[in-house]
C-alpha cells in the first residue's frame, strides 16, 4: 500500500473508533433515564419507551452515523493524506531529477516552517554542496591533467631530442630529464595525498603536533637557509588524534610555503602549538609582501601558485594549501588566513584535542 493510503485508512480508522465511543457514551447517558421496569409490573400512567425500544430505535440510526462516519473518513482522510504528502512528490521529483546528474534544481518549498519544508531545505543544502563538490572536482581533474601533461610533453620532447640525435646526449639533458620527471613524481604524490586526506582513508593515533612541528622545521632548515629566512619554532606539547604522516605533510607543507613566499632575504618564520578550549592551534607566521584580502580564500585552491614562489625559483605544484585545507577538513578542523598588515601571512590551524 502507498503512504497516502496508510495515512487514509489510519484517519478512518481512528475517526470510526472516535464515533463509536462518542455512540457508546450517548447511549449510556441515555440509559441512565430510561428505567426497565419488570416484566410482571403493570404500566401505570403514559406509556414510556423500554430500554429494549429505545434500542431499537437508536440502533438503526447508529449505523447510518457508522456508515457515514466510514466514508467521510475515507474520503477526507484520502484528500487530507494527499495535501499533507504533496510537499513529498516536490522532493522525490527533486531526487530524480537529481539523479538523473542535473544538480542546479532546488525545491524552495514555499509555506510556515514544518518537517517538510526542514527536510527540503535540507535537500537544497545538500544539492547546493554537492554541486559545488562536482564542480570542484571538475575543475580538479581538468588542473591536474593539465599539469601533468606539462611535463610528459617535456620528457617526450626530450626523448625525441636524444633519439634524432644520440650524439647532443649529454649530462645536461639527463639532469633537465630528472628534474622534470621529479616534477612529475612530485604532483603525482601530491594528487595523491590530497585523495587519501579527502577520503579520510587513514588510521587514527595519537600524535604530538608540538614534534611534528619541530621535525618539520629540522628538516626545512636547508632550504630556509638557502633563502636567508629565520626560522622559529615555539609552544607547548599539544596531542590531537589523527594521521602522523598527514599531520606532518601539513606542518611540513605550511613551512615549507612561508619560507619561500617570505621576503627576499632576511625574511623570518614563526612556528607556534599551544592549546586552549579543547583544541589544539598551530600558527605558522611569516614575513612576505602585503597581500590583498581577496586573495585570502583562494590561496587553498588546488593549483594556486603565488608569485614570490615563482621568483624564488619553486614552481611547485601548487597544492600546498591545498592539501593543508583537505588534512584539516579530514581532522575535523578549522583553516585560517589571515594577511598581517606588515605583509605576510598568519595561518592557524585548530584541531581538536586527544581525550
């Protein structure tokens, strides 16, 4: 049976079980002034009905309010079912047509605030983030296979070079062949990395972000010198549950973005943990050119290079960010940028403590 006639049969049937105690009742009020005297009394006085009369006077006219009562119920419960389910065909056309792979139909179910306009409101949520998910991903793909096609077509035109002419293979072609074929290593293993941490396909430990920080800084030192950054690291011992590696890609990848977007030399790196409110923060600070507010929140989308990176000689693959954001999201954290007025940025990261 469908919902609308579950819901007409239960109004019916409740709306019968009502009249029939509404009858009961009248009719036990009624019987508690018709007297029945014995068969052997003589009747005295006017004749008044019996209480075996009155019943079958009452009787008939019962089952014609039962009667009534039955189809009443039917057919108004099969109208009321109908208007209360109505909302429910929009949302089930909604489904449907999402399914079909079109995402920018929403409901906007007019009308007072109930379950059903909560539960479309929902459903447009949902819809609205799952398009832009879509679209996200679209763009994703589209981006890495442009970036990867980069190098590939490098390497092929090299090979073609080497192949034509065996005699101009020397040291520097391999060395320009290993550079990009590392490249292309590089953004593989990135692309990578960014899958794993958004489908959370990982185990879970206890992890000392403070020592994730520290190592992350040890082992950027080398290149922090290179640029002439300082680099500080501070705080207190903080532990959060998640991923160690994913963890330390994220403290490696915020370090390693501060140092080469910092200033040309003589630029410094801030490194801080400590804990408040249930949550552990890390802030990474850095020195830098002043950047504008609206270029804030697209710095976390994939394949966004700055352009102190490219002066500074780091191509990169631009998912350092990236992958920060997607390691948050996956640790049930919080992302922030902020741009310090001096120039530079201030990224902190909140996650959420181990019990």
């Amino acid at each position: 049976m469908s919902v609308r006639l579950k819901l007409t049969l239960s109004y019916a049937g409740f709306l019968m079980v009502a009249g029939a105690l509404l009858l009961a009742v009248v009719w036990v009020f009624l019987l508690r002034y018709v007297p029945q005297p014995p068969a052997w009394s003589p009747r005295v006085g006017p004749h008044s009905p019996t209480r075996y009369e009155l019943l079958h006077a009452f009787a008939p006219r019962a089952a014609v309010v039962a009667g009534f009562l039955l189809v009443f119920g039917l057919v108004g419960g099969w109208i009321l079912a109908g208007r209360m389910l109505a909302p429910l065909s929009r949302i089930t056309e909604a489904a449907r047509t999402a399914a079909t792979g079109s995402l920018a139909h929403r409901i906007r179910l007019p009308g007072r605030a109930d379950e059903f306009r909560e539960l479309a409101d929902a459903f447009d949520t949902m819809l609205g983030r799952l398009e832009a998910h879509v679209d996200e991903q679209r763009r994703f793909a589209a981006n890495a296979s442009h970036e990867l096609r980069t190098p590939l077509a490098i390497t092929q035109a090299m090979l073609e070079v080497a192949r034509e002419h065996p005699a101009r293979v020397d040291g520097d072609l391999i060395g320009r062949l290993h550079v990009v074929n590392a490249r292309a290593i590089g953004l593989t293993e990135a692309l990578l990395l960014l899958s794993r941490a958004d489908r959370r396909s990982f185990g879970r430990e206890r992890v000392d972000l403070s020592l994730a920080a520290e190592e992350a800084v040890e082992t950027l030192l080398p290149l922090a010198g290179a640029h002439g950054v300082a680099v500080e690291v501070a705080g207190d011992v903080v532990h959060v549950t998640g991923s160690p590696s994913l963890l330390l890609q994220l403290t490696m990848n915020l370090v390693q973005n501060a140092i080469v977007h910092n200033a040309p030399a003589g630029g410094f790196v801030r490194v801080v943990t400590r804990a408040g409110a249930g949550r552990a923060v890390l802030t990474v600070e850095n020195g830098g050119e002043v950047l504008a507010p609206e270029v804030i929140p697209t710095l976390t989308e994939p394949f966004r290079r700055g352009a102190e990176r490219t002066r500074a000689g780091h191509a990169g693959a631009g998912l350092g960010l990236a992958i920060v954001a997607a390691v948050v999201r996956a640790h049930d954290g919080t992302l922030t940028l902020v741009p310090r007025a001096a120039g530079g940025l201030r990224v902190v990261v909140r996650l959420p403590t181990a019990g």
